[in-house]
C-alpha cells in the first residue's frame, strides 16, 4: 500500500470463519501503515469493538451469526461507522453494500493484487476523511469564536436636532461624562450618548488606548508624557489638554509602544 500520510490506529476484522479471517490477517500483517488488528468472531462482537476501540477500517463478513454485516451497521448508526470493506461469498449483496456506503466490496475468494486495490482505495479515503474532518474543525473553531465587529470608523453625534458624523480618526481624546462620553475633536467638545466602555471595546486598539478608567486617547495625538509619582504620567495632547495615566493602564500603553515608560 503506498504511503498516504496516515497510519491505521486499529484495523477491526469481523468474519465467523477463521479461515477467512486468518486470509485477511496475513494480508493486513504485510501492510506497514496497519497498526493494531482486532478479530471479530460474529456480529455482535464487531458492534461492541467498533464502539469500544473505534477502528479505522472494518473488513466485515456480510454473513455471520448474531447480527449481519448489514445490521452491524444498523446497530451502529451509519454517520459512525468506520471505514468498512464488506467480505463475502454471495455477490447479489452488493448492490446492499454499497447502498450502506462501504468502502469497497470483497468478494470470496480474492487474490492478493484484489486487495491491494482495495487498501490503496482506502488510504486515499483516509488522506481525504482527515483532511475533510481538519477543514472541519477549522469550521468549528471559526464559528465558535466571536464574530468580531469591525473597529468603528464613524460616530453618528446627535445634537440640538442635527446629527452629525465625526471621523473616528480625528478624535483627539474620549472622557467619560456620566453615563455617556464626552468626545474631544478639534479642541471641541461633543457628547455621545453611549457608555465610555462600550466605546472601548468599538475602537481600534492600534489606534485608541484607554489611560484611565475615565479617558481614552489617540495615540497620534500624545504630543509628550510627564512623570507625575509612583509611577503615573500625565499625558500632553496636541490640543493642550491633559488626562493622567494611571499605573492599572500604564501597562496597556506599554504593550502598546512595545517599550517601556
């Protein structure tokens, strides 16, 4: 069997005749991609093991006592099944076989060059199944994760009847004034009627950083940093104003500039 990049954990072989089981046994010991080899002397067995150790490939006898291949899959749930090959003297069970989706279909006796085919079909499913299942998680993880709202890029400012659009960008600094937030642009001031920490979280962090539990500001707009005490600054915007820098959100800045203060 080529190499695919995959290696069988566990390769179940389900078959009441030992004959036939040893026949796939010995093929499967040739293999080096085949690792464990469970044996499964009748149907319900198989059930039990490919619930229990979950095996990567099944080569299951279509006839057997207990249950049948057919209804092991039945038992089972189709969606978790593994890889299956069914194996079989009796061909009109077939066209069945390939409607519960098998793998490939076997039918006694098989040569050796016959099943080789089959393990190479099996190896692309596998390379094709795990690439499948890892696009998968992605999916999973992608969907699990927050939406992610884009960083605002305009602030709608209702005032005196009029609404007026402020560009983020031109802010200077954010306070906050009560339950709302006072945006200072072009050394005016201008409310807006939203809380100043769920602005926080609307603003580009690249841009914003918060120096204050009651201030924001535009790091293009810190003109110089004075040290106060005890480790606080006060910061000196382009515009003349002033907010401290408190030590909880020194840090923040500091991961921000990528250097100390």
């Amino acid at each position: 069997m080529p190499q695919s990049g995959s290696e069988w954990l566990c390769v179940l072989v389900a078959d009441d005749e030992p004959p036939a089981r040893q026949r796939i046994l010995d093929l499967l010991r040739r293999d080096s991609q085949v690792g464990a080899i469970v044996e499964a002397p009748d149907g319900l067995s198989a059930v039990e093991i490919i619930q229990n150790r979950r095996p990567d490939l099944v080569f299951l006898d279509v006839q057997m006592p207990e249950l049948n291949g057919l209804e092991v899959i039945a038992k089972v749930g189709a969606e978790r099944m593994p890889l299956t090959v069914f194996v079989t003297a009796y061909d009109e069970h077939a066209i069945r076989a390939f409607e519960a989706n098998a793998l490939d279909y076997l039918l006694k006796p098989f040569s050796d060059e016959r099943f080789e085919v089959t393990m190479v079909r099996a190896g692309q499913r596998m390379d094709e199944r795990s690439m499948r299942e890892f696009g998968q998680r992605i999916l999973r993880m992608v969907s699990a994760a927050p939406a992610g709202e884009l960083p605002l890029d305009r602030l709608v400012v209702k005032s005196a009847g009029s609404t007026r659009f402020v560009r983020v960008a031109d802010i200077d600094w954010i306070e906050a004034a009560g339950v709302y937030a006072n945006l200072h642009v072009g050394g005016k001031e201008l409310l807006y009627r939203a809380a100043l920490n769920d602005l926080a979280e609307r603003l580009d962090p690249v841009r914003f950083v918060r120096v204050h539990r009651s201030a924001i500001v535009n790091i293009e707009s810190i003109l110089r940093l004075e040290p106060i005490s005890h480790g606080e600054f006060e910061v000196i915007l382009k515009d003349g104003s002033r907010s401290r820098i408190s030590r909880t959100y020194r840090t923040q800045l500091e991961k921000r500039l990528g250097q100390s203060l």
